[in-house]
C-alpha cells in the first residue's frame, strides 16, 4: 500500500471516529466537506492573455485523453475575476509559524471594489485531527461560514503524486469586525488565536505585500456518479510591480458527508489530478504553496513548512 493512500485512508477512519467529539460548548467537531486538488504553475505563461489560452487548451486536451467530461460556460469563462489579497501576522509571523493564516480578500468589478470583503481564518495541517480540533468558529453574532477543506497537493519532490493538508477555515465580512485589525481586535474576532502566543506585537500586513489574482474559470470537471469539480487557474502577481510571482489550477468538488463520496467517482479525481501534472509537467511549480511565497518575499525565518 503506498504512502498517499495509507494517509487517506487514516483520515477517513479518523473522521468516522471523531462524531461523537465535541469543542469546549459542546458542538460538535466539524467535519471536512470539501476536497480541493492544487497544482502550483510557473508565473511566466500567465504574464498575457495568450497564457490562460494555453493552458485551457491543455486541460481540455487532457481532460478528453483521460476520458473525463469538462463542461464550460465559454461566455462566463472568458470574464476574468480581479481579487486582491493581502495577508496578516505580527512582526515575527507568530500566526503562520503556528499554522494560521489570517487573508483579506476584495472581489474587484470595472476596477472598483465590491461587496464586502472577505477576512478568512484558517488553521492548516497535515494531520487531519489536529486539524479539526482547532475551533475556529469567530466570536461574533453576525453572519460567517465555516470550510473545513482536504486541500491535495503535488509532492514536493516530484510530479505525480499526491500529499494532503487540512484546513480549517472560518470566513466572515469584514464589516463584522467593526474595527481595525489590531491584537485585541483580532483575539476577539477569532477567539482561537487565544492560543498563540503575540505579546504586544502588532498585527500588520505581510512583508508589506499586496497582492492582485486574476481568476480564470474553466469549467465543471465530471468524474461519475455525481462527483463534479469547478475548475479555475489564477494568477497572483504583486500590486507593486505588477509582475506575476505564481500561477495554481484548482478544482474542487463539495459534498455533505465524506462517506458519499462514490469510491470509483473519488479514485477518479485523484488519478486526474496526479495523470494531469504529467501532462503539465512544463508548467508545474513543485513544492510551494501561494501562502508560502508572500511570506518568503521578506528575510524572515519560517518555521511553517506546510
């Protein structure tokens, strides 16, 4: 049995075994109802237009070899999402050296900002348990969502494999902070960075990096028996520069309980997604994460090795 799929395997035993668990109120553990397969692309081919093309083109190619249907709106697909993102932590990245990761995200429409924007906690690691112990429900009235996701990834040492992390994440408008994003604020929001140890250091954005992601659409990945996928590839690039640092492919399918995930229908998606680094071997960026390269950009030491 190899390695990947002994990993899987113990985290469906353990996510049927952690029911009866509870958090310190009594709720129930939360449950992972997402499965999010990504693959980090070199930034250059999304430096123009023709870059997203290509790698469209590359998709349906392989996507009809491998026999799996991808249905697309091509009027929607052509319309790009223009989001900013921009990341949190003290001075000493107390936050992501202990797994969390505080992101502001913007939906922007015809260059102004629209809606709410979206502040996102989320705890990420290997183990699915530690994982799910972490609650990181926030401590307002207002309106949030909860996303506990099995984020797959590529090896970090070569194409074609599969590894996991689990992230835990709770989302809310950032209206419903009410206020500046200081420690105390911060705390308050989301209780559970009670745990992290900040002293009197300030929260501030991530080596001063503001970063812009153009987000593609490419369709809906089918793979039998109910199990779909919604397909994209963004580019992230810095405000400051306008130059693209890192591309990701993404899908992911949404289920309500991981046991009815069909178990050809799942065997399915992961040999896509590790047959398709292959096929995009010239594209692919191993062994990094988008989060990982924002906070490398300054020259401090990073203990998280997500």
């Amino acid at each position: 049995m190899g390695k990947a799929k002994q990993v899987h395997e113990r985290a469906e035993s353990s996510q049927a075994t952690r029911v009866a668990k509870q958090y310190s109120d009594g709720h129930p553990l939360d449950a992972v109802h997402y499965r999010e397969y990504k693959i980090l692309l070199k930034a250059e081919p999304f430096a123009t237009e023709h870059g997203f093309k290509e790698f469209s083109k590359l998709l349906r190619h392989a996507a009809a070899e491998m026999d799996v249907a991808l249905f697309s709106d091509q009027v929607e697909s052509s319309q790009h999402q223009i989001r900013e993102i921009v990341f949190y932590d003290t001075s000493k990245f107390d936050l992501y050296n202990r797994a969390f990761i505080l992101r502001k995200r913007t939906l922007y429409r015809n260059g102004l900002a629209t809606g709410d924007p979206e502040l996102a906690l989320k705890y990420r690691h290997v183990d699915l348990d530690t994982a799910a112990d972490i609650d990181v429900r926030p401590g307002v009235d207002g309106h949030y969502t909860i996303k506990f996701k099995e984020e797959l990834l590529p090896l970090r040492d070569h194409i074609g494999g599969m590894r996991s992390l689990f992230s835990h994440n709770s989302v809310l408008g950032v209206s419903e902070l009410h206020a500046e994003p200081s420690i105390r604020n911060i705390v308050n929001t989301f209780p559970a960075l009670r745990a992290v140890e900040m002293g009197e250091r300030k929260v501030e954005l991530v080596n001063h990096v503001a970063v812009e992601e153009v987000l593609a659409d490419l369709g809906e990945l089918h793979f039998g028996h109910g199990l779909r996928a919604k397909a994209n590839v963004a580019s992230w690039r810095r405000l400051a520069d306008d130059k693209p640092f890192i591309g990701e492919f993404a899908f992911q399918c949404r289920f309500v309980r991981a046991d009815e995930l069909h178990k050809k229908a799942k065997k399915r998606s992961e040999e896509f997604f590790t047959q398709f680094q292959k096929s995009a071997r010239d594209w692919v960026e191993a062994g990094v994460t988008k989060t990982s390269l924002v906070y490398n950009m300054g020259k401090k030491v990073i203990s998280n090795r997500e």
